[in-house]
C-alpha cells in the first residue's frame, strides 16, 4: 500500500475511534447533508462538541463543508478516504489469510508425522 494512502487509511481509524465522530457520520449518511446546528438538534452532543468533532473528520477528509446562503455551513459525507480505509482492510486481510492459509498447510502436512510417534 502506498505510504499517502497508509497515512489517509491512519486519519481515518483515528476519526472513527470516538463514538461521537461515528454518530455523526451515521447521522450524515441516513439523513444527508447538516450544519452543526442542524446536527446538534438530532444528537446527545453539543454544538460546540459537533462543531470540534467536524474539523477532525474535515482534516480526515471523512467530510466537505459547503458554504450556502446566510454564511450558513453545511457538511457532506466524502467516501474517498473511506474506500482507502477499506482497501488497506482488504490488504490486511489477504495477508492474514495467506499467512494462516499457509498454516493450516503446515499443520496438515505435519499432521501424519504426529501419528507416528
């Protein structure tokens, strides 16, 4: 994996490690695009809370804002950093498997020699 998409893949676990982030994020992808007033009103969490938690999942590139009228800003979800996220997963996983592929393998080959002794 390359060393960018290992440090986005880090930002990511990062901001998915507070519960509040994540709530926020669930919020964003079943209800749409939100301010953090918006956000404030649908969950446990302060506004000024929200407002700080945003800028970590900005910073992750997990969210955009988007400026509209009256100064008002509203944030929406970016899959991007979360499809990195998931690769890096993925390429975990294949290495997992064919460690304990190679394993299993061994083991089984070895199994007959046990029977022996």
């Amino acid at each position: 994996m390359r060393p960018d998409a290992e440090a986005i893949a880090e930002q990511v676990f990062t901001a998915l490690a507070d519960p509040s982030r994540r709530a926020i994020l669930a919020e964003l992808a079943s209800s749409g695009p939100a301010t953090a007033t918006d956000l404030a009103g649908r969950l446990p969490i302060t506004r000024q809370a929200i407002a700080k938690h945003l800028t970590l999942l900005a910073e992750a590139g997990l969210v955009a804002a988007e400026h509209g009228e009256r100064r008002r800003v509203r944030y929406r979800l970016q899959s991007g950093p979360m499809q990195i996220a998931q690769q890096f997963l993925a390429a975990l996983a294949r290495d997992w498997d064919s460690s304990l592929s190679a394993l299993k393998h061994h083991l089984e080959r070895n199994e007959g020699d046990d029977d022996e002794r």
